[in-house]
C-alpha cells in the first residue's frame, strides 16, 4: 500500500465516522420524582418545543423518562 492509498482509506473512514455519529440520535434523560401525570402540560411544551428547534422524538432524538412517584429510591439513576 503506497503513501496516496493510505490517505485515501484515512480520508474515507474519518468521513464514515462523522456520518455515523451525525446519525445517531441524541438522547436526554428526564428524571422526575413526582408522577408523569402531574407533568403532562409541561413535557407537552418542551416536547413542542424541542420540535420547533428541529429535534423530534423518535427522529433525531431519544427521550429516556424516569418518574419516581414520590419516591426518590425509585429513580434507576
């Protein structure tokens, strides 16, 4: 393999990386200890809200919930 093939494959898997990685979709964590009930009209807006700034979930974006429903030993983080 010469010095040009080199760089070339170089070149080729730095670029296929960048790909994957713009790919992959960004996750956020939401922990809460109160009910998801009481959150509702909240998530709602900062779901709306993520869209209106081109994230949507299931698209380019994982939302992990985690309600505790009062109970701080609940929450898995």
């Amino acid at each position: 393999m010469n010095r040009r093939d080199f760089v070339l494959l170089l070149t080729g898997a730095l670029l296929a990386t960048l790909l994957i990685a713009r790919v992959r979709p960004r996750r956020i964590g939401f922990f809460c200890t109160v009910s998801a009930d009481c959150l509702e009209p909240q998530l709602t807006v900062f779901r709306q809200a993520l869209n209106e700034t081109g994230y949507a979930q299931g698209r380019n974006l994982a939302i992990e919930y985690d309600f505790a429903d009062g109970h701080y030993t609940r929450l898995r983080y």
